[in-house]
C-alpha cells in the first residue's frame, strides 16, 4: 500500500489540494499528516477527498475544532501523538519529534514542525520529515509493501 504522508499545510488549501488530487489519481491507501494544519478549511479540504485519514495537530493549530473534527472524521486522531500498524510495521506519527520522549518500539516514525525534508536514524527508529505545503509543495510517499520512502518536492 501506498502512503502519502505531508505536514506543515499552515492553511495552503491550494497545495494541499494539488497533493491530495495527486494522492487520488496515485490510489494510495491513506495519508497522514503531521500536524500545523493551522485552520478548519484545510481539515475540511482533505477530508472531502475521502482517502483515509492518520492526523495529529501540531503548535500551530490553536483553534480546537479541528481536534474535534479530526476526532469524529479521520480514521485516527492523536493530538499529539499516534501509533498505527501499515502493512507490518509499527508507524508514529508526531508533530515535533523534540517533544517525543523515547520512540518506542517502532520501525518508522513521521513527524514536521520543521519545514524541510529529512531523514535519520534514532535508536533504530528510521524518522521522516516530508517537508512543508506552506510555501512549497514537499511531501513523500511510503510504500508499505516495499518498506521504501521517496521524498516528492517541487
């Protein structure tokens, strides 16, 4: 399966359009997203692409009703934090990664807050940054099957 993982949309419904309709046209199973979504219009946006739903909120998302929308409407919500199985590995998902304690017994784990794509390694937990849709249209795309990350920028 395939997953199209972005963060950081700060309310650019435009980009966040652009990478759902590619998403759409892709057939991924799902997309996550690692928080700042920044206003309902963006929640609402994504979710009328109807392709399943990880999310969590990061710093930037203060209005409480996207925690109540994402609540009722995505397949999971974790405000801060969000453990998920794809395929066979145990995923997390999290807004800023300085804010997560230890990184559990996981194989992959998402996270933003910091607009740039990377990637690293902590303690045998391969981590992901997709980027940012504020400004730019940066995201990536895992394959669960081939347990393989491609990074997608413009």
């Amino acid at each position: 399966m395939k997953v199209v993982v972005i963060s950081d949309t700060h309310g650019n419904v435009v980009n966040s359009s652009y990478v759902m309709g590619f998403a759409k046209k892709l057939d991924v199973g799902s997309v996550i997203h690692c928080g700042d979504w920044d206003n309902l219009k963006t929640v609402d946006r994504l979710l009328s692409f109807a392709i399943p739903l990880y999310a969590v909120t990061g710093n930037a998302d203060i209005d409480k009703s996207i925690n109540k929308k994402l609540t009722v409407a995505s397949e999971k919500f974790g405000e801060e934090f969000l453990q998920l199985t794809l395929g066979d590995k145990k995923v997390g998902v999290i807004h800023d990664v300085a804010k997560l304690g230890k990184v559990g017994n996981l194989d992959i784990l998402f996270c933003g807050h910091i607009h740039r794509q990377s990637s690293w390694v902590d303690r045998g937990v391969r981590v992901f940054r997709p980027g940012a849709l504020v400004k730019e249209v940066n995201f990536l795309i895992y394959d669960t099957d081939l347990d393989k990350v491609e990074f997608i920028h413009d």
